[in-house]
C-alpha cells in the first residue's frame, strides 16, 4: 500500500489530524491501522483467486459435457461455440450498456453497501469504520465501476481459458467429427456464419472450411444425395482429417480471437481507468486535508453541537513549561506516535474504545497526565474527547509536546472548559532528545 493511499485512508477514518507532518502520519498509520487494513486487503485476493478458480473451473468443465453428450464422436460446432462464447457476448453487451449508467446513489443502493460494508466488517473482525474507510476510498463512484468492470473482464478471460485448454486437450487426444445440424435455417446461413467466424483467422492465415466444406459437414447431406453423392462419398468426404482440423483450429481460434484477446484489452482499459480515477481521488482528498488544516490553522472551529457559538479567533495565551514532575504522574498520549515521551512510558489513546477505557476505568485516579502532540492539528473529535475529559475529571495535567498547533490545543482545552494552570508545555526538541 503505497504513502498517498495511507493518508487518503486516514482521512477518510478522520484520524488524518495533519497531513504536513507526513511522516508522523504515516507512522501512526502503520502502528495502529495497517495490520486491519492488510487483514481486508487479504480477505479481497482471498475472495478474487477463488472466484476465478471457480471461472476457470466453469470453463474447462463445458468442453467435456458437450463432448461427452456427443452422438458417437460426432460434435455440433456451432452448438459448441455458442456455450462457449455465447454467455461471454451476452455480458459483454450488458457491460457495454452499463458504461452509460452511473453509479446508483439511492437509498436501497446505499442500504446494500451499508450491509456489505457490515459483513466484511464481521469477516475481518475489525471496526465496520476501517471497512467504511477502504470501501470509500476504493469502491466508491466511478472507482468502484472500473474495478468490479476489470475484474468481471478477468473472470470471464479464466473462465475463456479453461474452455480453451480443455478443449485443445479433447481434440488432441479424441477424433472427433463436427457436424452442423438445424430445423429453421438453410445451409447457407451456416456457410455466412462460418465466413465471418472465419474472417479474422484467414487474415492470420489459419485455414477454415469453404462454403463446400460446410455442406459436406452437415449431419443430413439430402440436397447432396439428391445430386448423385453417395452416403459412402459423403460419409468419407465430411471425415476427411483436413476438414476436421480446419473445423478444430476454428473453433480454437474463435474463442481466442473473439472471446479472450477482447477480455484481456478491456481488463487492460478498465484497470488503467480505475488507477486513474483512484490517483484522482486520493489527490482531492488530500488537498481537501490540506486545505481544512490551512483553515483550522487560522480559526478554531467550535463543535456544532454549541448552538449558537461563534467562531474564536485564536488568541496567543501563555501556559507554564512542563516539569520532571508532571511526567511521574501516570501517563496518557492522546493520539501519541510512540510508547514514551520525555523517557517515561505512556498508553496510547488512539481509538474510540482506548478513550472509553481511559473516561471508565483510569480517569478515578487521584492524578494523571494526558499529553498531545502539538505538531498535529485538533479537530472536533479532539474538542469532543476534551470535553469529556473534563467533565469526568479535575486531577489531570494536559502537556502539549511541540509549538506547532500549540495555541490551537490551548484554545480547545479552554472551550472544553480546562482551566488554564492544569495546561503545560514542553518542547518537542526537548522530548526527542530525552525519548530514549
């Protein structure tokens, strides 16, 4: 998984608090989000290697159920390549239509992706929010048409191929004879049908039967009897090797040329369309971030939940330096890259159900420190997670590390009510030097 598509899922987690200090981005990604975000990748090649097993399975069975229902040795042609190649037209043209429909955006569409969305969650074990984050940034929009379009390509071309290999294989280790056979049509719709399925194959030089040859193979040769052949002449003319082979080297050729070469281009464009689309919107999201930080760094914007509230400017306000005592208190990092911080361990708060254990079970003691990184941006879920610091304790310390987005910590510990003396500082030159 590739830096841009870390910080994409990141936002679209909401955890992506600032995308200019990328590297601590990506590092908090890789310790708390990548061993979930690799379980759903897994579970993907998982599920994609067995459906096309399963195609490839499909196709190589249908070769020897229409030989093995064959009268004597003697094979319909036609009725071969339609179950070879005529399901794989038929959804090549409900792909073609489906290109000029957008993605549904209505409520019975979103419900089923909602209840995708759940199953994958239970089938991975993780939060139903990681696989939220990844359908969003993959699946979602035109991304989502593109890759399923790609895959539903590369089902189809295993499934081509299996046809393919079993019936090469039948033909080089049974003699059979193909014949033609019909009730409504005339010979020469076989004959035309044959010229055209024989057009491409000619142009590489590949030998395919005559409008003659197509007579001779047909199962009931009565016009030909008529005109003084006998059922011996026929019979010996329609099993002549050369005709037979010119039939099997058609029919091979046909599922090449008509149904695998196609797939393979189209698998080819879809992808390319769906890598396009995806480095698309991985740039839009990360400018977005790019952009709400730029803001975020000049105004502090209060929760919506303060009806009425106006927009506080941030204002410089002075807090005291940490000291060596601030640090003997246990520790907490909100959001904090790492397992210690001025060489004293800490546990980590992350994730929504670190921040329930810590308000449960951790806020009772008689004292503690919470620490922030102060090179990361405070959003609304910081506001919200401060507030409820407050309201469930008064024996905390909040340190912030770093000047980066001090004054925007600052400015949110006030509105979450933190009175201005529990708040400190503390150089993040200063805590890189003394982490080990």
């Amino acid at each position: 998984m590739k830096d841009n598509e870390k910080l994409a899922l990141l936002r679209n987690l909401n955890e992506a608090h600032t995308l200019g200090q990328t590297e601590d981005s990506i590092s908090r990604f890789n310790s708390h989000y990548k061993l979930a975000f690799d379980k759903l990748v897994s579970i993907k090649k998982t599920v994609i290697v067995a459906l096309l097993s399963i195609a490839v399975l499909l196709g190589a069975s249908i070769a020897p159920s229409t030989f093995g229902q064959s009268d004597g040795n003697h094979i319909n042609v036609f009725w071969l390549l339609l179950l070879l190649l005529g399901a794989n037209t038929l959804s090549l043209l409900l792909w073609l239509l489906s290109c000029f429909i957008r993605p549904s955006g209505s409520r019975n569409w979103q419900h089923i992706v909602q209840l995708l969305i759940r199953f994958g969650a239970k089938l991975a074990k993780s939060e139903p929010r990681y696989v939220k984050a990844y359908q969003e940034l993959y699946l979602a929009n035109q991304r989502g048409k593109w890759l399923i379009g790609s895959l539903m390509h590369t089902t189809w071309a295993c499934y081509l191929m299996g046809g393919l290999l079993s019936t090469g294989v039948y033909l080089m280790t049974h003699e059979v004879h193909f014949v033609w056979e019909t009730t409504l049509l005339s010979s020469s719709d076989f004959q035309n049908f044959t010229r055209l399925l024989g057009a491409f194959p000619n142009l590489l030089g590949v030998s395919v039967p005559s409008n003659l040859e197509v007579q001779l193979s047909a199962l009931s040769n009565t016009e030909w009897s008529n005109a003084g052949w006998s059922n011996a002449e026929l019979s010996n003319a329609g099993r002549l090797p050369a005709l037979q082979q010119k039939w099997a080297y058609l029919v091979l050729f046909s599922i090449i040329l008509y149904g695998i070469v196609p797939r393979f281009l189209l698998i080819t464009f879809s992808y390319s369309r769906y890598k396009f689309t995806l480095s698309q919107a991985i740039k839009a999201i990360l400018a977005h971030a790019k952009a709400s930080q730029k803001e975020q760094h000049q105004t502090i914007i209060i929760d919506e939940d303060s009806k009425g509230a106006d927009i506080t400017t941030s204002t410089a306000t002075k807090i005291k330096s940490a000291t060596a005592s601030d640090f003997n208190a246990p520790l907490f990092g909100f959001e904090w890259d790492g397992d210690k911080v001025n060489g004293h361990s800490l546990k980590t708060i992350n994730n929504r159900q670190d921040q329930k254990e810590l308000l449960e079970h951790n806020v009772p003691l008689s004292a503690f420190s919470l620490v922030v990184n102060g090179g990361n941006c405070p959003d609304r879920g910081s506001l919200r997670f401060l507030k409820q610091m407050a309201q469930a304790s008064t024996h905390f310390t909040l340190i912030i590390v770093g000047n980066t987005y001090e004054q925007q910590w600052v400015q949110h510990a006030l509105n979450a009510n933190i009175e201005t003396n529990r708040l400190r500082y503390w150089s993040a030159n200063e805590a890189h030097h003394h982490a080990d």
